[in-house]
C-alpha cells in the first residue's frame, strides 16, 4: 500500500487515568503492522514540560530517551518495544513543545502579520507534527495517543486538531475511545453509564469514536455492548471488550482473538495482507514464556525513587523491569523483583544480609545525593559477596566510587553531583557542559540519545555483544573522571567500553575470575531490550543469577 493515504488513529481514554491507552495503542499499532501495514506511533502529553527530562519520576514515572536524545513519556518506550520500532523526537509532542515552535514561527514573521491565536493556529502546528512524523516513517498507519483523559481541560487542543484533521480527511482519521467500566463491589455488575457519559462529552468536541475498548476487570457481555452500541452510536461490533489481563504482552493476542484488525482494516478502507503467521508465531512464543518460567529468578532492585509507593515505583523504573523480564523470559525463567531502599542500607548494616536472598541486585539510573552511601555499601557488599551486580547509569557511577573507596583507599572518593569538595572527584561533570551549569540550564544539559562505544576483547561486554562495537542510548552528565582511569585499571577494575576517541567511559566491570557479573553502564541498555530481542547485558546478567546457588 502506498503511503499517500495514510490513516489517522486517534486513541483517546475516558472515564479513568491508567487503564492503558498507551499499550492499547501498542497492541493496535502491532496488529496492524502483523497485516503487512507500516505503522508508526506519535504520544502526546498535555502538559507544558517541553520535554519529560525535568520531570521527577516519582511524580510522572520513567524518562524515556529516544535514540536522537530526546526524553520523553514512557509510553514512547511502550511504542517501540511492542512495534520494534525506534522513534525519533517527531514522534513526540507537548503542549510547551508546540506553544514555543508557535512562538518562535510568531517571532520570526512566518505568520506573515497575521494576529496569531490559539485556533486554530496551536491546532494546525500539531497537526503540522503529526503529518510530518508520518511521511518521516512513510507510514500507512498512524497511531496518535492523546494523554489524559476526555473532559479534560489540559488536552482541548489537542481534541480540536484531531477534529480539524477530520474535516480535512474525513476518510482517513479515525477514533479509538479507551474507556473504562467500572463493577463497584457492591453493585457486583459492570457499569456502562460512565462510558456512556464519556462518550458524550468527547461528541461535544465534535468527535464520534468508531470503536471503544471497554476496558475492565472482566469480559463485557452481550448485553452490556448492546447497551454501549446503542448509547454510544456504533455498531455492536464496534465495542472490544478488554478484560484485566496477567501481561501487557497478552492483549495484542487478544485484539486478534477479536479480530480488530479486520475491524481497523474495513473502517480505514484498506485490504492489507492476511495476519503474518510467522510474526504472530514469535510473539506467541514470547508470551508463552511469559506465562511458564520454570524456575523464579530473585532480583533486587536498590532504588532511590520510593516516596509515592509501589504503584509509581514501578513507574519510575519501568524499561529497567521489562528488561529484565525479556531476558528471564528468555532463559525460561519467572522474574521476581523486590524493591529495597536504598537509604535503608544506611541507617541499618545488619539489612545488608538480606542481600543473600538474592540471585542478582540491580542499581538502576538516579539523581543527587540521597541514598547514595546505602548504595555503595550495597555495591561494597554484593561484590565483596560475589553476589551478581549491574549498575546501570548511576549505578555504574557508584560501582566505580566503590571501588576507588574500598579498593584503592580513596575514602572520600565521590561524584561531583553528590560532594564538589571531595579530594578525589571520581566521577566528574564533562567540560562541555560546565558552562550549562554555571548559567542553571539544566533542562537539556546532559549527554543524551545514541553514542557509539568500542567493546575490548575477552571481557565480560564483548562476549555478550558477540560485536566489538555497539551503539546505546545516554543521558548523564557526569563521566569517570579520567585522571583516575590509569589507578583503577592498575587495581583490576576493567573498562570494557569505551567512547570511540577513548576519552569516556561506558562499561565497567570486573573479570570473571573475580566475580561471576560485576558490571556497570555509563548507557541505559534497557532502552534498547525488546520482547522479540532482550538486550545482551542484561542475558548475561540474568544468566549469572541463574548460576547464583
Ligand atoms: N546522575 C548521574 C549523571 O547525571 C547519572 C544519571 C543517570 O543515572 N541517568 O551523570
């Protein structure tokens, strides 16, 4: 199929936050790439942030950094692993993102003298976006996620480009509702009227969905889609109903089982290929691992991201999980994480026994000062014990500090973040962005996206690469301060990957002789697993707890 028609799918939510737009429009974007359609995905988050790197991630859950640098929502992270697929910053759109380009056209006079206002021009400016990603990808498809939920203030606009677009390709913009039904204990039936009240308010945009997925704890029936078809104007066969389920990684499977595709396919006009059976074998083969591990594997997670409980937890550290996950899954493995707080190794050093428990501990990225000495203890402990460790960003930085502290007798070895007065600054902010930081400009004073590193041979990184040079994806400030390189690797500390010219480095780790996996990223490699492909870093890491007696 030619791509001068490409179609439009808006996915919007109603009702209730939460409920999976975002893998939702994964799973559509999968089925109908699994037809043979080239299918790209576009988030749009409503608020100002111009991008999601000042974000904490208590408060929005993880940044996700695309390959071109930029940091965006998670469900960016979603779109690429379910589709294979790697997005670039066009992909990607904000309220503050579209506002400052409008701004910007305003003050270079590319609006010719015209009173610029905000319809429609905010409008125009995010379909301008939307268009743009799609001929990028020469896509057939688009799948565009509006963030939030319908009734909003916050995504007005965005609704009212969707409408707009509408009018200009009346046969090639389509809407999806996510909306959720709820069965209050008591009632003990699943309630459509919030839906239907959902539905209503998003036709007072303008907009009629052509299909709704019902999300909720259980199956919708006969009845109830009746109900919803005739409230919500749409063929009943037109209402997908979409139960809880165990994985996220089941509901493409069961889009198909309802046969969505056919459904997308009819609606948009399109005769596409018969669903890929080959494709569609894999993923079955993904999601049967899924369900059947074997054996659990015990990982420990030190993080630092804990305020707002367990729910946002998992939030904060989500492509560092699923990582994990492809990796056990594929070792036929059923990963158990637990989440352990860092700053409790600080006050009590009796918890660092419970460490034992353990096949592997992970120190995931992180930020300023806090929980920074329980986790160098942790490190001290888990390599002093043999325990496999991966650090992962700052986790990478803090396996070096702990090494310069308790190998070389560096006792105030630390990173600038955390002590600019330390006699020994182990890890250093980059002279490049010295003067970003002198000026406060810390939105977008990182290093960040792709960069590529050369791995040296007979080390722990070459052999699970099984390449000698890899591309990965960054976003830190900080480096190994290079005047302490020579000392560590004198004391066996090795520097497995290295910037190209030499200068930085992007894989720590110690030899296997000495540890069965002590390894650290100055990368995040958990932006590059995918369910189809889990990362080589993290294979082995979990090939080590897997060893762990
Ligand atoms: N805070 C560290 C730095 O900026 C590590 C960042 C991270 O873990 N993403 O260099």
């Amino acid at each position: 199929m030619a791509n001068s028609n490409c179609k439009y799918i808006f996915v919007v939510g109603g009702v209730i936050s939460g409920v999976g737009k975002g893998v939702t429009s994964s799973s559509l974007g999968l089925i109908l790439k699994n037809r043979g359609l080239n299918v790209t995905a576009i988030k749009i988050d409503p608020y100002i942030n111009v991008d999601a790197g000042t974000m904490n991630p208590t408060e929005h859950g993880e940044v996700f950094v695309l390959s071109d640098g930029d940091e965006t929502d998670q469900d960016m992270g979603n779109y690429e692993r379910f589709l294979d697929l790697d997005l670039t910053s066009i992909n990607y759109m904000t309220t503050g993102r579209v506002y400052k380009t409008v701004i910007e056209k305003e003050r270079n006079l590319e609006y010719k003298g015209k009173c610029v206002e905000v319809v429609p021009h905010i409008p125009l400016e995010v379909i301008r976006r939307i268009k743009e990603a799609g001929k990028n990808a020469k896509a057939d498809v688009v799948i565009v996620e509006i963030g939030g939920t319908i009734g909003e203030y916050q995504n007005m606009l965005f609704l009212e480009a969707a409408r707009m677009m509408k009018i200009e390709h009346s046969k090639d913009v389509f809407f999806v509702m996510v909306s959720y039904l709820p069965t209050p204990s008591k009632v003990g039936e699943m309630k459509t009227k919030p839906t239907q009240h959902a539905v209503r308010i998003l036709n007072g945009s303008g907009i009629q969905p052509d299909l709704l997925i019902a999300r909720g704890e259980t199956k919708l029936d006969d009845k109830r889609k009746e109900k919803l078809s005739l409230f919500c104007n749409m063929p009943a066969d037109r209402v997908i109903s979409a139960p809880d389920v165990e994985s996220i990684y089941d509901i493409p499977l069961n889009f198909e089982k309802e046969k969505i595709s056919d459904r997308l396919c009819d609606l948009m006009g399109v005769v596409c290929k018969k669903p890929d059976s080959k494709k569609w074998n894999k993923w079955k083969k993904f999601v049967n691992n899924v369900h059947n591990g074997k054996e659990i594997v015990k990982i420990a997670i030190v993080g630092k991201y804990f305020e707002t409980g367990d729910f946002v937890l998992s939030d904060s550290y989500l492509s560092v999980i699923e990582a994990l996950k492809y990796s056990s899954y594929d070792q036929n493995r059923k990963p158990v994480f637990s989440w352990l707080n860092a700053v409790d190794f600080e006050k009590d050093s009796n918890k660092l026994k419970e460490l034992k428990k353990y096949n592997g501990v992970v120190i995931p990225g992180g930020f300023g000062a806090r929980g920074v000495e329980g986790q160098l203890k942790v490190i001290q402990y888990v390599r002093e014990n043999k325990i496999p460790y991966f650090g992962l960003c700052y986790g990478m930085q803090m396996l070096v500090i702990e090494y310069a502290r308790n190998v070389l007798g560096l006792k105030d070895a630390n990173t600038r973040e955390v002590n600019p007065k330390s006699k020994n600054i182990i890890i250093d902010v980059m002279e490049s962005q010295k003067e970003h930081l002198k000026n406060n400009l810390y939105g977008g004073s990182m290093r960040l996206g792709s960069y590529k590193a050369i791995l040296s041979d007979k080390t722990i990184a070459r052999e699970s690469y099984g390449k000698k040079e890899i591309i990965e994806r960054h976003r830190h400030r900080y480096e190994v301060n290079p005047a302490f390189i020579e000392i560590l690797e004198e004391k066996g500390l090795v520097f497995s990957g290295k910037s190209p010219e030499g200068d930085l480095m992007e894989i720590a780790e110690l030899s296997k002789t000495k540890h069965p996996f002590f390894l650290g990223a100055q990368f995040h490699p958990e932006f590059l697993a995918r369910p189809l492909s889990p990362h080589p870093l993290f294979n082995s890491f979990i090939k080590a707890c897997i060893s762990k007696k």
